[in-house]
C-alpha cells in the first residue's frame, strides 16, 4: 500500500528509522546493557501446562459453545446441515421484515434466500468498490458470514477477513448471523491462535476479529445496554454435515 | 475543563469528592459489581494464582527485554505495509499525529478508547488544529461533552446521572431527550455512525501489541475500536511503549487475565488483532495504519528496582475496584489520567513534576488490597512506599511535618527525653482531656481530628505499669498447669540469659 508516499508521510518514515535506534538504545541503557538483538530465552512462555492439557470431547465443545453463546444473550442454534442454515436465515429475515443483506462470498451462502425473491436486496461481499460495499453494509439489516473458527470455553466465534469477508458484515448490521462448522469448534483460545500464526507462512490476514456475544455497554448508571455500535442481535448457527458446496 | 493539570490541591479534591452523594454511592456501586464479577470470574477458571503468576512471568520476561521487542514489532509491522514511529515525550506524539493529519488532510478524527493519548492531551492540540475530534466510547463521549476527565479506567463516566446525560444528549440532539438508558443509548449509536462513516482518520490505543507478527490487539464491548479500525481510511494507533508481547500465545494469558479482572466477562464482546493495512483485495480496513510508541515517562521507570515493575501493568481497573480510597473518593482527586492505586504510583513517577504531583502518593492505607487485586502481581502498596520515601529524602514535605519528624527523632532517640516528653505531654494535654480523648481541632492536631479523635496519654504508661504487671501475671502463672509453667519458666530463662550476655 505504500508505493505512492505523501512526502510527509515519506519525511516521518525516514525520521521514524533514526529515531528508532536512539530510543531503543535508550531503553537498553536504562536497562543497564548492551542492546539485545537475538531472540532472549523464553522459560515461560503461553498459557500454564495445566491449560494446555485441557481439551473437551466434541459434542462437549459444541454444547459448551452454544450455551456460553447463549448466556451472552445471543441465539445460538444447532442444525444438521446448510439447508436447515439457510431455512432459519430466511425465516428470520422474514420475520424482521429485512430488506436488505449483506454476506461473505462463500460457496455455503450462494442461494441464500429462495429464488425469485424481489423484495429483498442480498449483496454479496468480494471484489468491487470498497465505497460502495461499505455503504451497502452500512444499510444492511442482516450480515452473514462464515466463522473460521469457534471458540468452545469463552463461546466466541473467530473471523478473520479476507476479500471475500469484510470485517464490516460482522459490524455495521443489526443483526449478525455466523456460521460455524461444528468441526472447526476448539475448546480453548490458544488452540486457534496457533493455527492462525503460522497460516500462509506467517502472512496473517490484516483482521482477525474474537466476537463474543452481542455489542454490550454499562457506561450509563450501570445499566446494560445491548447492540451499541455493532450488532444487538446475533445468532450462531452451528452445522454438523457440510455438504462442500 | 476539570482534571489532568488541576490546580487544587489533592485534599480540596477529595473534599469535593466526598461531599457529592451520588459520585460517592455511584462509585461504591460500581466497584463493588466489577469486583463480584471478577471474583467470580477467578473462581470460575480456577487456578488463578497460577494464571497471575504466569501473566506476571511475561510481563516481567517483555519488560527486560523491551529493546529486543520493540525493534520486533517495528520490523515486523513495516513488513506488514504499516508505519512505526517512535516518541520520546508527548510533545513528540503530538506532532507525528498533527503531520499524519497535515499530510492526509484530515478534518474529522473517530478515536476509540486510549488512556495514553490522554497522557499526550491529543484531543485538545487537534481541537486546536480545527480538526473535529470525536470520542465514541459511549462513557468517553459522555464526558467529552461535559468536558470532563475519565473517573475509572474501565467506565469513565460513572460519576454522571441518566439526567444529565440526558441533559448533553439533548443538547447535541437539539431536543430534550428523556432520561432513559435505552433512548440515550440509541441516540448516541445512531449520532456515532455518522461520526465514524464520516471521519477522516481513525485513532485507537493499543492494549497489546505483538512482536512476533507485528500485531496490534484491541479488547472492546461496545465495537467502537472496531469501527475505528475499520471503516476510515486511515487509522492512527497510540501505544505505550510497554504494550508489548513477544508473542501469540502469551496473548492468550493476557486475554485470560484482562478481560476477567477488569469487568468479570470470560472474554470482551470483540477481541481484535490489526495486522497492517487492509489487504490490496480486501474490502475493508484502513489504507494506512500508523502506529506511534511513546515513551512520555516510562523509560525512567526502566533500571529502577523499585518501579520498573510498574511497566507490568495491563490497565485491567482491578485495582481501582479493590482500593478503599477509591472507592470513596472516585477518580477525580487523584488529578491526572490515572485513578485508583495505579494512578497514585503512575501520576507521580510518570509526570516530571515532582513537587506537584508528590502528594498524590498518599491517598491510599497501603493495606495491599490492590496487590492481591492485581492481575499481574505489582506491588503497587510498596511503590506508594517508595515514593513517600523519596517525597522525603528529596524534601517534598511540608515545613510542619519536617520539623515534626525532627522533633520526634530528638524525642524518641533518648530514654531521658521520651520520659520527659510524656510528662510533659500528660501535663499540657489535662485542658483538652474529654472523656479520656482529644477532640480539639486545632494547632498540630487538626489533620487527624477533622475526622477522628486522638487518644489521650495515659496517666502512667506501660513500663510504668509493668511491675504491677509482672506480679499479676506470677499470681497468674500459679494456677497454671505445671507442663505450661515449665515451658514459660524454661522460655524466660532462656530471654534471661541473652539479657546476660
């Protein structure tokens, strides 16, 4: 993103490169010695080892999921295969009277509302003007996407974005729908953590976003409020067979 | 605009404090549920004492190693299309900011919640550049509008009432809107959107970064910090240069302990890693990530046995939450960015006025509760110590108090003088005896009376009494079983002949 630099921008990044070395010199004199340049020993590192020897079962995993899911105050429901994901989005948004949709480009979603359907606008993330897909999901009642990962113990679902899956469809809607296959349902942080760090050769995406339950605030008196900036209403829909579409 | 350079004195501070009821009833209450939960949060994983004990090992090893790490992230956050610069003083971080601004031409800024651009008075120097500057943090935006200062790290705006609120609310809106959390909330949803569509520039801090990947982490409940991170073109992140982590799986004991002490939740609603810019394909996301580190103070902090450790901290609130001061007094007296025990260590060690800030010290009963509360294991009652000791040393106490200390010291340094003291002290305290205390408010016993009594001295002291003593306790002692007898008699023996020797 940097080949046309603002010469300001230019100026601050040479100026950042001296500077760097003065201050971290800094930082080593203070600290009593030579500045440190291979990697220090690490005796501790991560979680305690009792932490990492615990794992759950996977009907554990996803029962623990859906109820942590819920007590958070979101819908969580498990369905046995996509068909049954897409007739639950379809019924909600008939329900919310929903206009319009935004979702991830993802071969699970293709035909996500029935066909033929004029009253309802979906538009489809991947490629084009990011003006324009903001404003569309700015406008959007519903976002659905797909969770790489969720997270059992915290009940948390995992997005990473890519240009198929904006970080604005898990954001800017009310409502927000993730889907997660129950196989990709880990007991605990650390385990997705690791599979992310070393994807394409440690290239991690520019986003990835840990969403645990609906937007929530107690800054006025104390009182819960639900859906402050991002969405209110969220619904995780676990999907035991994917039929690879 | 009140705090972050008052010119009251900490005292007038807690006396304003103490006398608004609802301040008062408002932070017990807080405190008190952020406590419950995190308790319950610590019981609920179990094992919490290892989970500290590992946070306070990571922090330790980062801190040691700062140089090594900072030059990590940099690297590898310049790899990852993003800019990295480096600020020695908050002047420093203003101007990097004012020319990212200058060069995007930037008329709007959304910033997310960052207690260290607090530090660098960010808001007023690009305020004064013209540049609209909004907070959407729903408690930060409250006292923006009222023009106020945070009062807890966790929830700035405790100290504000639904009514007056509602009162900025309806202000901004143009219309009275009423008192009502839900109605507030909306309003101030539906205003920050526009906010956020609109601005320019996004400006968040950084409550980790992560060297190995050049990964900065924010945790939020509301989802501002991921509006601001997602939706300007340009996103401008502010860090203490102690934010640091070496690594992804250390992120996952931080992300254990902060969320759990802070507010009690298993996890934030949104726990998101930046890493860079937008993706060249990606939809979304900032063109241009800018992260600056900012020493402002905390390198003197680095060598120094008795405070690098305060480098540790992961700005949870917990101790706040544990403090008895705080929870009395609320965030305001302390004066500066930092309230509670953190903010009475942090203030005077990180600000270099010294003689302005020595004060703030005192404000705690150095009962520890914020060590036991801590996340991390700072021994934040020790600091305050510390830092009283130095007050000292270096003369920043009163006349009063010196001349006290010296008179003491000459006192007590002499059995001949500490028993003439008494006598003479018994003697001058009979016109002020009542019922065996001193209520008089005047002359040297002001600052303790004005909220307790002192105790008189008694008529004859303890070694005085002591021989009337020691015959009661022989009376005593002959009734006592002879096993226990013995044991005694073989005890005092022993003291007899250390005496001897």
């Amino acid at each position: 993103m940097n080949n046309e630099r603002n010469p300001i921008i230019e100026r601050l990044h040479r100026q950042s490169l001296q500077q760097q070395e003065a201050f971290l010199d800094h930082i080593a004199h203070r600290l009593g010695r030579e500045r440190i340049t291979t990697p220090p020993a690490r005796p501790f590192a991560g979680a305690p080892d009792f932490w990492r020897g615990f794992t759950l079962e996977a009907e554990e995993r996803i029962s623990l999921f859906l109820s942590n899911w819920e007590s958070l105050g979101g819908v969580a429901k498990r369905v046995r295969s996509m068909d049954d994901a897409r007739a639950y989005i379809a019924d909600l948004t008939d329900r919310m009277q929903a206009k319009r949709l935004v979702c991830e480009e993802h071969p699970l979603l293709a035909d996500l509302l029935p066909e033929g359907d004029k009253e309802r606008e979906v538009t489809v993330w991947g490629g084009g003007d990011p003006a324009h897909l903001l404003k569309k999901a700015a406008e959007a009642d519903i976002g659905v996407a797909v969770a790489d990962f969720a997270i059992a113990y915290t009940g948390t679902l995992v997005l990473t974005s890519s240009p198929a899956r904006g970080r604005s469809i898990s954001l800017l809607p009310a409502v927000f729908i993730g889907i997660v296959r129950a196989a990709d349902i880990r007991t605990k942080m650390g385990e997705v953590l690791s599979v992310i760090r070393t994807w394409d050769g440690g290239r991690m995406p520019a986003g990835i976003h840990f969403v645990t339950g609906p937007s929530r605030s107690a800054d006025i008196e104390n009182d819960l409020t639900i859906g402050v900036h991002g969405p209110g209403s969220v619904h995780a829909l676990v999907v035991d067979e994917v039929d690879g579409r | 605009m009140s705090g972050h350079n008052p010119t009251s004195t900490l005292a007038e501070r807690v006396r304003i404090a103490l006398n608004n009821d609802f301040l008062r009833n408002a932070v017990r209450f807080t405190t008190e549920r952020l406590r419950t939960n995190k308790q319950a949060a610590a019981e609920q994983i179990g094992n919490w004492e290892e989970w500290r004990e590992r946070g306070r090992q990571i922090r330790l090893h980062t801190i040691a190693h700062l140089d090594y790490y900072l030059a990590q992230f940099a690297e590898n956050l310049r790899r990852a299309g993003g800019y990295v610069h480096f600020a020695s003083t908050a002047e420093e971080a203003v101007a990097i900011t004012l020319q990212i601004m200058a060069a995007k031409q930037a008329k709007s800024v959304v910033k997310s919640k960052s207690m260290v651009s607090e530090e660098v008075h960010i808001n007023q120097a690009l305020e004064e550049q013209g540049i609209e500057t909004v907070e959407t943090d729903l408690g930060e935006y409250i006292i923006q509008l009222a023009g106020e200062t945070p009062s807890h790290i966790i929830i700035p705006a405790i100290h504000k009432n639904k009514a007056q609120v509602a009162e900025l609310f309806s202000e901004v809106a143009g219309e009275p809107l009423p008192a009502d959390t839900a109605v507030l909330a909306a309003f101030a949803r539906s205003k920050l959107r526009g906010k956020f569509l609109e601005a320019d520039i996004g400006m968040t801090g950084c409550n980790f970064a992560i060297a190995e990947s050049g990964s900065i982490v924010l945790f939020s409940n509301e989802g501002n910090a991921r509006m601001v991170s997602t939706v300007p073109r340009t996103q401008i992140t502010m860090m203490g240069m102690e934010r640091i982590l070496p690594s992804w799986e250390d992120l996952e004991v931080m992300a254990t302990l902060l969320p759990r002490s802070a507010t009690g939740q298993k996890l934030t609603v949104y726990m998101s890693a930046i890493n860079g810019p937008r993706r060249t394909a990606d939809g979304d996301g900032p063109d241009e990530l800018h992260v600056i580190i900012i020493d402002n103070g905390r390198s003197r902090q680095l060598g120094d046995p008795e405070f690098q450790e305060v480098l540790n901290c992961i700005r949870c609130g917990a101790c706040l939450n544990a403090c008895p001061v705080y929870r009395h007094i609320g965030g305001h007296a302390y004066g500066w960015v930092y309230s509670g025990p953190i903010g009475a260590v942090l203030t005077p060690v990180l600000n270099e006025e010294k003689e302005k800030w020595a004060e703030v010290a005192n404000a705690s009963t150095l009962c520890g509760a914020c060590y036991e509360a801590c996340p991390v294991k700072i021994p934040l009652h020790d600091m305050l110590v510390y830092i009283r000791r130095r007050n000292v040393e270096e003369g920043r106490t009163k006349r009063t108090e010196r001349l006290g200390m010296k008179t003491y010291k000459v006192a007590v340094s002499s059995h001949r003088f500490y028993q003439l003291a008494l006598k003479l002290g018994r003697i001058g305290q009979k016109p002020l005896v009542r019922d065996g205390q001193i209520p008089t408010r005047l002359g040297p016993l002001k600052g303790w009376n004005n909220v307790r009594t002192a105790p008189a001295l008694a008529e004859r002291s303890f070694r005085e009494s002591w021989q009337a003593l020691e015959r009661e306790l022989q009376q005593e002692m002959a009734e006592m079983s002879p096993q226990v007898k013995a044991r005694l008699e073989e005890l005092a023996g022993k003291r007899g002949d250390r005496h001897e020797q």
